[in-house]
C-alpha cells in the first residue's frame, strides 16, 4: 500500500508538472508569441551600419590631396596564444620591432592587447599567413593626407568619425560624407554571422570626390617661400595667396604657423586656423591700389595729372602726415605718386575724393566684409568704419591703408579687380564635384559680384603699378621676359595705441603679366625680426621668385624683351 500511494504521487507530482510545463509552452507559443519571437529575433538579428567611404580630395591636375584609407589594428588574444617561444618572434618580425616589445606585452590573463594601429593591407595580410588563433584584427577608416603639411590650411582635418572639422574637408562635408547603408544578419551565441540566415544589404552610397582649383606644383612654391620668409625674417606670421584674377580660383594659398593633418599632436590653435581669412591687419599703401582706382574712375585725376606733395610734410586735422623719403617730393604726376608711394599725394587724392566716395569704393572693392570663401570658418569681414565714425584725419590716413583693416584674401580679391579690368571676383577652393564614375555632379563657374570701377580705369592702375617695377619702389626685383606690376607696402603696426617704428607688417601684391594677367599673387609678413622690414626688401623678392616659377608652370610666354623697358619718368628711390 505504501509503495502505491508513493506511485501515485510521483505521477500526480509529474501531471501537475507537465501540466505546469505545458501552461507555459502554450504562454510562449500562443499567447505570448509574438513577445517571444521579437526577444529572439532581437538577440540573433541585428541591423548593422554600413558606412561609406569618404570621397578623395585632389587638386585641379587630378595629383592626390586627401583619401580614406582602410586600415587595421592589431590586438592579441593572450589566453589563445598556443606557443609564445615562437609565434611572439614572428610577430614581431612582421611588425619590424624588437621581439622583446611584443613579448612585454603578452600577458595569459589578457584577452585584448593592443599590439599596432593603423596596418596597412601588406602587413595585414602577412598576419594572416601565419594562422594564429591569437590574433584579432579590427579594421577602421583613417583619413590619410599623403603631402602632410602640404596645403594644410586649405584641406583642414576630420574628426574621430571622419566628419570635416576644418577646411574644405568642412566646407565639402556633405559631397564627401556619402550615404550609410546597412544589413540584417543574424548571429550566434559567440556572436558571429550565420552566413546562410544573412538577408540582402542596402549598400552604402560612397560620398563624392571633390577637385580643388588648387595646383599643387604651385602650392609647393607657395610653402617653400613661406619656410624661407620664416627661416629669414622669424615673422610672426607670413602670408601668400596666387590667385586667377578672372575666376576667382586660387591657386595656392598658405601660411605660417602651419600644421600636419596627419598629426593630431600639431593642432594648436594657432597653427591650424586659415590665416589668409581670418587674420585681418592695417594693409599700408597696397591700399592705395583702390584710392587710386577711385580716383581714376570718377575722372578727378589721370595718370599725368600733377599732385604736389608738400615737399615731404603736410599738416591736415592738425596733424602733420610725412612721406617716407626723407628729402619729400614736390609735384609728381600721378603715375609717379603711385610709383613712389607717396602718401601725402593719396591724402590729396583722399580729400579729392572725400570721404563718403572713398568709402562707397572701398566697400566696392570687398572691404569690410566677407568673401564668403569657407563660410562658418572664422573669416574676419576686416574693418572699414561708417563715414560718421571717421577722425578728422581719416580722409587723409584711410587712403594710404592706415585705421581700416583687411584680411589677406580680401587684398588679394581687390587686386584683382585692378587685373581683371575692374570686376570684382568671388575668390574659390571648389572647382567640380565627382562620383566615382568620373561623372560630374556639381562645378563651380566663376562668380562676378559687381563692376567695381570701369575696363579703362583698371588699366590705368595697372600702368601706375607696371612703374612701380620700372623706376618705383619696386624697381630692384627682376623677372627678366615678363612685363609685370605690383604695389608695395610698409605698414606700421600698432602698439599700445600708437604706430610704431620697430614693428611692420611688410607686404606685396602684385600681377603677371600686365595686359590680360595670369594670376595675382600677394605675399605678406607679419614683423620681420631682421633690420630690413620694407615691403621692398622683404615681400617683393618673394614675389618675384613665384613668378618666375608661376611662368614655367602655367607656360606663360615672354611679353618683353630683356632688359625691362625704360622708365616712364625717373624720380628718386623710395624704397616703401
């Protein structure tokens, strides 16, 4: 009896169980289902990413500027490592360092060391060959910049996820970016894909290529005379931007402090921002480029109309301007003003003018406000004050380029409505937008603001800076075969509210060839620590070495013979 009532309730105890069993398994599989079958399909299926490629940046030749690379790191599996006496050495060997390096890193307890970063497919590949457990390789995307400094402040940089932080890489983000795709795949328990159960993938759109008007035979000129005006004049800052005068494209532009957008070590913030935008400095007589074009245009003057020059010292608003040549210049006709920089003769032109057209010019040629080039990337609109804010010596000093402040690419756009033949030009990076058929999606044509100043005054202006070369201050630089002009300038530079004779910003900015002008080009130093600081001395030579070069590289023939022509008057040496 007591064997049967102990039967009897073992198998009492088994229905309630199997009763209990199949309560649940109706719960899962009826009433419960689809809450049941989501939990699985959330711990087997997932949605993955998948991320584009980055589009690759080149310049206008087609040469190479930016590119994403695939690259892998490399870790170690410390637990898997079956024997450390032989696999760490070959490791080692593949990675070319020391064996020691490796083995110092090898711990049983570990199962993610980090061993190297960024391998390329070489090397990669080489690991595999050896077929080791051990290892674990996590590819990533790299940002690679194959000329590192190179045209650096024109490229700018991406961030951690390969988004533009700075630059054109910012400027373009989204052509380059591309679209994410993704996939659904299921994976194991050890979290690897079952190939069989993976469902078709929405494919990544890769982003666009982007070709820059950057050349880069010219910016290699560009920085090399950047590092000679440094390893010279230890400037604080030093500038150059070649630039097409009837397109806007620019050609090359650098400056000084710069960094490498491979090396994140060497973003400092004053090296990584694009000074030729966003420093903004008291120009000094390369102003005098639009005073004279103002002039010129509303007919106050032309090229032989005589301007006295008060002998060297003229008193206006109580106080007293001076030219820089010692011995001051009588009456120069205006050809001769602009060829020896005389301020005095421009605060004649100035007060000709008066101040609401010489004003209204200045803010025709771009000054006092942006060109727009990298938008939302710290361009300085410079300054120019309204007319009710002016001194009573403003009309006097604004002409010569003294209380108004411009940035290096609104000098260099100005310079080129005087080459252009009085056109006032948007200055650009972007030239066409690709994919990666070749098949162009997007070009930038030149952009035309307004007409600034008409064909014949421009011409005018250009003849007054074709004699700054000839018998000006700019008589000592040579570019024997081609006719070119330019402006000097020596500007004093603030401190502590007055100007002062040991600090200058020293600059120039001229063109090649005269008629019809290839390109424009300004270079432009910030204090040069040495004895000589005049624009002159300084910039103009730097000019002349880039137009040399700019001549074999854009092909452009001799328009003189050599020597250089005559003067067109001679005076004496004002070496501004």
């Amino acid at each position: 009896m007591q064997h049967r009532n102990r039967a009897i309730l073992i198998l009492v105890c088994m229905a309630c169980g199997f009763t209990v069993i199949s309560f649940n398994l109706i719960q899962i599989q009826l009433v419960q289902h689809d809450k049941y079958w989501k939990m699985a399909v959330e711990n087997h299926l997932r949605t993955e990413k998948i991320q584009p490629i980055r589009g690759t940046i080149f310049d206008s030749d087609g040469s190479l500027l930016a590119e994403t690379q695939v690259r892998t790191d490399l870790f170690l599996d410390g637990k898997l490592v079956e024997h450390p006496d032989t696999d760490l050495p070959q490791i080692a060997q593949i990675l070319q360092v020391p064996t020691e390096q490796i083995a110092a890193l090898y711990d049983p307890r570990k199962r993610a060391v980090n061993l190297a970063d960024d391998l390329d497919d070489g090397v990669v590949a080489k690991l595999r060959a050896l077929k080791l457990r051990s290892l674990i390789y996590t590819a990533h995307d790299r940002r690679f910049y194959p000329n590192n400094d190179l045209a650096s402040h024109v490229l700018g940089f991406v961030d951690g996820e390969g988004h533009g932080l700075a630059g054109m890489e910012k400027e373009m983000d989204n052509s380059l970016t591309g679209v994410p795709g993704q996939r659904l795949v299921e994976r194991d328990a050890r979290n690897q894909v079952i190939a069989g159960y993976q469902t078709q993938d929405t494919p990544a759109v890769d982003g666009y290529d982007v070709t820059l008007t950057i050349n880069m035979a010219i910016q290699h000129v560009v920085e090399d005379q950047l590092d000679q005006i440094v390893q010279t004049y230890q400037p604080n800052a030093a500038y150059i931007i070649v630039m097409d005068p009837h397109t806007g494209e620019i050609l090359g532009m650098g400056s000084r402090p710069t960094f490498d957008p491979n090396d994140s070590k060497s973003f400092t913030p004053d090296a990584v921002r694009n000074r030729c935008m966003t420093d903004a400095v008291e120009p000094g007589s390369i102003f005098k480029i639009i005073t004279l074009g103002a002039a010129l245009n509303e007919g106050q003057v032309n090229l032989n109309t005589p301007i006295f020059c008060d002998n060297g010292s003229f008193s206006y608003g109580g106080k007293i301007l001076h030219d820089d040549e010692a011995a001051g210049f009588g009456t120069l006709p205006v050809v001769q003003v602009m060829a020896q920089s005389s301020n005095i003769g421009f605060a004649h032109l100035g007060i000709g003018l008066g101040e609401n057209k010489l004003y209204k010019y200045a803010r025709a040629f771009g000054i006092g406000q942006r060109t727009g080039l990298m938008a939302q990337q710290g361009e300085s609109a410079g300054m120019l004050s309204p007319v009710n804010k002016w001194s009573a010596i403003s009309i006097t000093r604004i002409p010569m380029g003294q209380e108004v402040l411009a940035t290096p690419l609104q000098m260099v756009t100005a310079m080129s409505v005087i080459a252009n033949g009085g056109r006032l030009v948007v200055p650009q990076l972007a030239k066409e937008v690709t994919d990666k058929t070749g098949r162009v999606m997007k070009i930038y044509p030149p952009r035309i603001v307004r007409q600034v100043i008409s064909e014949d005054a421009a011409a005018d202006v250009a003849k007054a800076l074709e004699q700054v070369t000839i018998d000006g201050t700019a008589k000592s630089i040579k570019i024997p075969g081609h006719s070119y002009a330019g402006k000097t300038g020596t500007a004093q530079k603030l401190v502590d509210g007055q100007y002062s004779h040991d600090h200058h910003v020293s600059s120039f900015i001229g063109f090649m060839p005269v008629q019809d002008p290839d390109f424009v080009a300004l270079v432009m130093v910030d204090d040069p620590k040495t004895t000589k600081y005049y624009g002159a001395e300084v910039s103009a030579p730097v000019f002349a070495n880039i137009a040399k070069q700019m001549a074999q590289i854009r092909n452009i023939p001799n328009d003189l013979p050599d020597p250089a022509p005559a003067a067109m008057t001679l005076s004496a040496n004002n070496p501004q």
